[in-house]
C-alpha cells in the first residue's frame, strides 16, 4: 500500500466559455483565481485555476474552457460530483446566494451525516458544497465572500462507476480506507490535506458519460515531491498501470494513468507551486506562458478571448 498520497491535489474539467467561466468561481464561488495560462496541447485554449490564496494542493479547480465545445453527457466512468468543504451553518448564506445569482440545480441534502447544497456549474457541472466543521484551511478572504461562508478548498469527489470494484482496490492500495457506506455510494477516506475522500458510486445500469462542456478531464491526487511521485508511479507501473513518464506541468510535475473505471487519474507534486513565475499578491493577473509557447505570445493575446475580471 502506498503512503505518499496526501489527498486531492486539483481537479481540471472543461467548459465552452472563458468569461462565464471565470465569473462563476470568482465571483459567484468567491475563488481565487491563481493562474491564466494555457493548454499544454492546445495554446490557443485557456487553462484557468482557481483556488486558495496560495493555489494550495486541496484547492484548486481548474478548466480547459474550449469555444464551441459540445455539453458533456453525464453517465458512468467518470467524476459526476465535485465537492466543496464550507463552514458549519454557511448553507442558508448560500442558498440566498445562489438564488441571487440564478445558480441551477440547487438542491439540499445530506449523505455521510454532512448537509449539503447541491448545485450545478454553467456547464451543468456537478457540484456539492459540504458544511465542515474546524477545517483548518483558510477561504480566499479578498474576494466576493465573507471568510465565515468561503471555501476553504476540496472536500472530495464523487465517482460514477458501473463497477466499483477494480477501483475500490486501487483506491485501498493508494492509501484510502472504506470509511462508509450509504446505498450504493462508498466513501473511501485518507489523512490528507482536507481534501480527503473518494465517494465511489455504482450504477451498474447507466450509460457511459460522454465528456464535453462540464465534464471533469481528470482529477490529481497529491504528493510531497518529485521523489515521492517516483516511487508511486514505479508501483503503480508494477502492479501493471500503464503510467505516463513525469511531465512538467510549470507548477506541479504530472504522472496520469487510467482507473478501471474509466477516470483519469494524476499524481501531482506540491513543487513548484504557483508562485514560480509571479509573487502571491499578483497571482493570476496576467497571461503566463510554458516555455515551448513563449514564441506564441503576439499570436495567442490576439486569439485567445480577453476575461474580464
């Protein structure tokens, strides 16, 4: 079993447009947005992160928002719930505020003995946040939220699967023990950064999702450092993974592989962090570049949509 997994690192999901995008976490969510870069593969496409102060691992959203992109179709073999972890008695805050802002989808519950308000993204993105008492990580106290309601960063995601099983074992193997289980949802829980639990769902009778607009791309389990991210990527790969090489990614060095299930999964490292190439006060202000597209600048400000902030 490996140790090295300290919890949610970010998560990445696709959308159709940037502005609306950005306006949805910063200002209905309170987010801070903490980098304007690009797509890897695809330059001409944003790749906006949104978090904490910092961009702390556990905290971190982010979206390739693709112009024209077709809506995803929610199914089985992928992250159907994103979850947010909110103060203890912040839930009418926001419900008035979703009401507000005309969010869809608002919906309240309760699973694992914690209330809930559902709710959807633009994209139809499915969203919780959670009512968490003492999480000792700080909301983004300079935005649109007071820090007694804000979003102090990941709670868990929930995956959507036909069979939960070959992804149950390797939850257990990278660090997560079957904690509870409510219907057909399992929740899986690590000591980590906050952003600590797996719910594992089963629905053996549903489609596959077809990911579009709203769908998550992969979800990114975090780990200390490049040395840490080397010894699980050699025993995944062991017990037979099909593991990508390490991939610098700016801000984090990247490891991917596919779950039986169907969803992506990254090892990710807190180094070196989001404030490699701007200082904590002006994170995410302007256009930050990886060094293969810096030849690119003139071309992609002309192409890329201007976000209004």
């Amino acid at each position: 079993m490996l140790t090295e997994i300290k919890g949610l690192h970010h998560v990445t999901s696709m959308a159709a447009d940037a502005q609306q995008n950005n306006d949805f976490f910063t200002r209905t969510l309170g987010l801070r947005r903490v980098k304007k870069t690009v797509n890897f593969d695809a330059p001409e496409v944003y790749h906006l992160y949104y978090g904490d102060e910092t961009g702390s691992a556990g905290t971190v959203m982010t979206y390739f928002p693709f112009p024209h992109i077709r809506r995803g179709r929610p199914g089985t073999g992928e992250v159907s719930e994103t979850l947010f972890a909110v103060p203890r008695v912040s839930l009418d805050y926001w419900k008035d505020r979703f009401a507000a802002e005309r969010v869809a989808g608002v919906q309240e519950d309760e699973r694992f003995g914690e209330k809930r308000l559902r709710f959807q993204g633009p994209d139809g993105d499915g969203f919780a946040l959670v009512e968490v008492e003492d999480d000792p990580r700080a909301p983004w106290d300079r935005g649109t939220v007071p820090a007694d309601a804000g979003v102090h960063g990941f709670r868990g995601v929930n995956l959507r699967l036909r069979d939960a099983g070959a992804t149950a074992e390797l939850l257990r193997f990278m660090g997560y023990e079957a904690a509870d289980t409510q219907g057909a949802t399992t929740r899986f829980a690590i000591a980590g950064n906050g952003a600590d639990y797996i719910d594992v769902e089963t629905l053996s009778v549903a489609e596959p999702a077809r990911q579009g607009a709203g769908s998550v791309h992969h979800v990114a389990f975090a780990v200390e450092d490049r040395a840490a991210q080397l010894r699980v990527r050699e025993a995944l790969m062991d017990t037979g993974y099909n593991v990508t090489p390490v991939i610098d990614r700016d801000y984090f060095w990247a490891i991917y592989f596919r779950t039986p299930g169907g969803v992506l999964f990254e090892i990710a490292t807190h180094e070196p962090g989001f404030d490699r190439d701007e200082d904590t006060a002006h994170l995410g202000q302007v256009l930050k570049l990886p060094q293969q597209h810096a030849h690119l600048r003139a071309q992609l400000e002309q192409l890329l949509p201007a976000i209004r902030d």
